[in-house]
C-alpha cells in the first residue's frame, strides 16, 4: 500500500487518465468535472442514504473541513446498484443536508458497477481492478488524477489509515 502511494506521488507529473473524460452530473444541476479537481487530492465515494455505514457522512463532511483548504475534495456518488438509495435525487440532497449538513460535492444517482457503471467506474475496474462491492468504498486519488489506493466500507473516512494517505498526498 505505502509503495503503491510512492510510486503514485513520483509518477504524479503523467496523468493516469484524461480528466476532462469523465463527468458527472451534479445533484444541484449541471456538471462536476473531473479535471475541475486538477492540482487536487480527490475522494471519491459511492454512497446510498438507506446502508449501514450512512453515518459516515459526517466523516465524509469532516475530511473535508479538516483537509479541504490544504487540496482535498470529497466527491460523494450516490449509487442504487445495492438497492438501498432513495428514489430521487432531491430526497438525497434533503435527506443528506437536513441530518449531515452536508457541503461536500455530489453527483446524481449513478451505476458504479457493472455494464452500467459511470465511465469512471469502467475506468477504475479496467485499469485497476477495482469495482465497488458495497456502499461507502472510497478511492483516492492524487492531484493529477492518478489512482492513489481504495477503501473498502468497512474504512471510516477519519481512520488512521485513510487520514495518513491524505496526509502524505497533501504534503
């Protein structure tokens, strides 16, 4: 884990990816670009409003407020691919202010995984292997877009473990 960071921060000058590929749309209406997030830290989360580990909003909202003026983003994807997202965006986005007050950026309801799956998605199971299997896994990425390391959802977002990573990629 802590070689592949190295070798993500050394590397960090090429470009995993074309950021400008990949967009989402934002729950508050138009859209969230990737490549907006150039020269930062990234998080990105695929949440749903009904799973166990739906507390870790408030986790989510401290990264950001803890790390966010040093370079962190925390993007939140709300996804339904385990059946347990609300039924609209706008009962995500009341649901997520009224018991989070969350600020942190958010993207519509969208697939994470399988054929259905957001290009970014795609991109991460094609070039890394990697594919969401439950609500609230977490992938960093560096300040080019690079993939940095995942999280499972079991990872609360203030863990030694993710904070650490964060830390070193902000430093």
């Amino acid at each position: 884990m802590r070689f592949r960071l190295l070798i993500s921060l050394i590397l960090c000058g090429v470009p995993s990816f074309a950021l400008a590929d990949f967009r989402f749309s934002n729950i508050d209406g138009g859209e969230i670009a990737l490549d907006d997030y150039k020269g930062k830290a990234v998080l990105v989360v695929n949440t749903a409003s009904k799973c166990g580990f739906t507390k870790q909003y408030d986790g989510l909202q401290g990264l950001y407020e803890t790390y966010g003026e040093d370079g962190l983003v925390v993007l939140a994807v709300p996804s339904d691919d385990f059946s347990q997202e609300l039924n609209s965006e706008d009962q995500v986005k009341d649901f997520c202010e009224v018991n989070f007050g969350l600020t942190i950026p958010m993207t519509t309801i969208t697939s994470v995984k399988g054929r259905k799956a957001h290009p970014f998605y795609r991109w991460l199971n094609t070039e890394h292997r990697f594919e969401p299997r439950w609500n609230f896994y977490k992938v960093l990425l560096d300040q080019n877009g690079g993939f940095v390391a995942s999280y499972a959802s079991t990872t609360r977002p203030m863990s030694s473990k993710l904070t650490r990573d964060i830390e070193t990629l902000l430093n």
